[in-house]
C-alpha cells in the first residue's frame, strides 16, 4: 500500500501573527517612502502651476459661485481643478503667468485669470489679476465688457487653434498692444500645454541601458545563485561594475537623483537602464530581504570592501557601542537636511551631499571629492565606514530591507515616521518658513 499524503498543517496563530507583522512594516516603509515622494512632488507641481501668486477661491467664485475648493491638476495643462461643496468638478482654472510671461503688451506682461465650464469646457469668465502695462490702457481692457465676454465663444480646443493673426480677435481701440498682449498670453499658455502633452519623448533603449541591466542580472545571479560561492566570480563583477557605472558612466543612485525625480518625472523613456537600477535597489531589498545595489553594485561600497581588506584586523578601530548609535543618525539628519533644502528651495546642490559625484572627475565638486576620499581613508580602518554612518541613499534601501519573520518596529521606523511629518509640514508651510529665513 501507498502511504496517504500527511496534510499540510495550519501555520500557528503565532506563526500568523509574525507573519502579519512582518506585512504590516513592510507596508509601513513603503507607504512612508511612497508618500514622501508624493509630497515632494505635489509642491513642486503646485509651484509650478500657482508660481508665486497663486489662485484664490474667490477669484474663481466671481465666475462659479458654486466653486467650494481648488485642486492642483498634476497633469501637463498645470491648472486647478474646481470643486463644489460635494467634491465634484464643475470648472478648471489657469493663469497665463508664469508661462506667458515673455508675452509684452505695451510695456508689459499681464497675468490673466482663464476659468472653464468643466461640462461645456467653454470660458465663463476671465479677469486681468495683475499687470505690468499702462495703469490706463489695462484699465481700458478690464472696463471693455464686449472684448472680456468675447472669451466665453471659446473653449479650449478653440483657443488653442485660435489665429490671432488674422484678426480673429480685434483689440481694444485705445488699447490695442494691451489688449493684444493678453490674447496671445492666452492662446500662448494653452498651446504650451498642448505641446507639452504631445511632446513626449519617444521611447530610447541604447547600449547603455542594456549594460545596465545586464548589471542589475548579474547582481542578482551572484546574491540569490550558486554563483555567490565564487568569491573570484564576485569580486570581478564588483571590479567591473565599479570602473563602468563609476568611472565610465556615472550611472549611480543618489539623492540629487531621486530628488530630481520627484520633482520633475521619472524618465523612463529616457534612461530605462537607470529607472531599472533605482527599481532593483529599491524593491528587491523589499522583497528578498537583500540590499542588492549596496552589496553588489555601488562603486563606491565596492571601493570601500576592497581597500577594507588593505590593513590587517588588528589595525582595525573597534568603536564603542554609544558612538555608533550616535553616527548612524549622520544618515538620516542627511535625509531631513535634504528635505529642507528642497521644500525650502535653498541653492545647495544636493549632488555635493554625497560622495558618488566623485567618480565623474572631470566634473565633480569638491565637496564630493573630499567626502568620497574621507570615506575611502575611513574604510581602512572601519569597514564600510561611509555605507554605514554617512550614506543617506544607502540608508533609504537599508530601511525599506525587509527581515522576515524578525522584524519589528525599530529606531529607523520611528525616524521615517517624523521625515514624514517633516515632509508635510514643509510641504504646507514653506513658504512661509522662506518668508522667516528672509527676515
């Protein structure tokens, strides 16, 4: 007789509860790291499309005095939602500045307030909010009811095709480069748009980004394979990786890089290579519990391994306990320090806070240099000194790193928790911070 199959037993509730555990602060670190990103995101898309005069509710209201709220459209027409008491759009909302602002009238550009119907997508009013023209011929422009109701014959599609030239829209007499002016900021602002929704690049894949990933294969062969036991095959790969994406390329993830990122895009059709390096570094330590980038792939933790091994063990500096609790906060104050300089807009380059910018020596800051070279002398005696109490990137990977059914609730937790907080504070107050730091 066959033996019956033995059923598979139930995981024990504490099994399950360690298990549950360990999904809960895996979501946690990705949940903060996601909605940091967001945050650095939605102020620098709110910048754009406010500038620094942005938009009031009651401006919209004198058009649709249901308007309750305004919402930042993070899409390419950089305009505000308009919203009723029960969160539904009923109108969209742009200003020709900035993007209009090389449009001169007489003197001078005007800053013009367009407000849609989001049902009719048609104009239903627009007002001049500022302007550097003439006093009296703005004034001309604004008093005109005929040529300010003109607008609402027009929606936005309609405007974008809209031929100034042939006189389709006349100017004020009296008024006329003012009036003129304001037209084609208009038609200007909404083009400007368009093209910048049509305008997407196309989709490159070179040379270079199959290197790349051929890099991220490898590094993950040589983690999860067979292949790590060669310890000749490993140290090659860190040897080439080190020469191509430091010396070579310079195809390295730092925090200049993220941060341009989330300002901006991540661009993808561009640089598909690197947007595959920053996805590895990020998720396969989330996943696997194996920070693959910093073990396998970072030349400057690869330089770091290797002059490591120069001196002998007993030339090695053993640090006490209650140093290297207080260096391991160097990272994370990095991380705070670099969330204030962007929200806060100050004119630091963020590339000069590491030392990856080093390996590009023909234009690397000496700031750089002086923190890689820092680093490099300190792994002589402490291994992998910089990775451990200076990196802030490598502290982002360290801290989405997932530990199996170990994990719990730590120090680093804690602290991603207020740079979240620091975050949303600067996010909703920078502005008035900047004001103070003027002062």
């Amino acid at each position: 007789m066959t033996d019956l199959p033995q059923a598979v037993k139930p995981p024990s509730p504490k099994r399950r509860a360690s298990q549950f555990k360990s999904l809960s602060l895996k979501l946690y670190r990705i949940t903060i790291l996601v909605l940091i990103v967001c945050l650095i995101r939605d102020y620098f898309v709110r910048l754009r499309v406010q500038g620094k005069a942005p938009i009031e509710l009651r401006e919209v209201q004198k058009f649709i005095p249901a308007a309750h709220s305004l919402q930042v459209d993070h899409s390419e027409r950089m305009g505000l939602f308009v919203l009723d008491e029960k969160q539904r759009t009923v109108g969209y909302a742009i200003r020709t500045s900035p993007v209009s602002d090389d449009i001169i009238g007489y003197c001078g550009p005007s800053d013009t307030l367009i407000v849609f119907n989001s049902q009719t997508d048609h104009i239903v009013g627009i007002s001049i909010r500022s302007s550097g023209d003439t006093t009296s011929h703005v004034n001309d422009v604004r008093q005109n009811e005929y040529w300010m109701n003109l607008w609402k014959d027009y929606g936005w599609n309609q405007i974008a095709a809209l031929d100034l030239q042939s006189g389709e829209i006349e100017g004020v007499s009296g008024a006329t480069m003012t009036s003129m002016g304001i037209a084609h900021a208009i038609a200007h602002r909404i083009r400007s748009s368009e093209q910048q929704i049509q305008a997407d690049p196309p989709f490159l894949f070179r040379a270079k980004d199959a290197t790349i990933i051929a890099f991220c294969i490898g590094a993950c062969l040589i983690t999860f394979t067979r292949l790590k036991r060669i310890h000749w095959l490993r140290k090659l790969y860190k040897l080439v990786a080190m020469i191509y994406l430091g010396f070579w390329t310079g195809d390295l993830l730092a925090e200049s890089l993220f941060a341009g990122w989330a300002r901006y895009t991540v661009p993808w059709r561009t640089v598909f290579g690197l947007v595959v390096l920053a996805a590895v570094a990020v998720l396969i330590p989330w996943t696997t519990r194996r920070n693959v980038y910093c073990q396998s792939i970072c030349p400057h933790g690869t330089a770091q391994e290797f002059l490591g091994r120069v001196l002998p063990a007993r030339s090695k500096w053993k640090i006490r306990p209650d140093i290297k609790r207080a260096l391991r906060w160097i990272p994370a104050l990095l991380i705070g320090l670099i969330l204030t300089i962007l929200f806060l807009r100050i004119p630091v380059d963020l590339a000069e806070l590491e030392a990856f910018d080093a390996y590009l020596l023909a234009s690397a800051g000496i700031a750089s240099i002086v923190l890689a070279v820092a680093g490099l002398i300190a792994s002589l005696f402490v291994p992998q000194a910089y990775c451990h109490y200076g990196c802030p990137t490598g502290a982002i990977f360290e801290f989405v790193r997932s530990h199996g059914r170990a994990d719990r609730f730590g120090r680093s937790d804690l602290v991603a928790g207020l740079l979240l907080i620091l975050a949303i504070v600067l996010n909703q107050y920078a502005d008035q911070l900047q004001l103070l730091l003027l002062q």
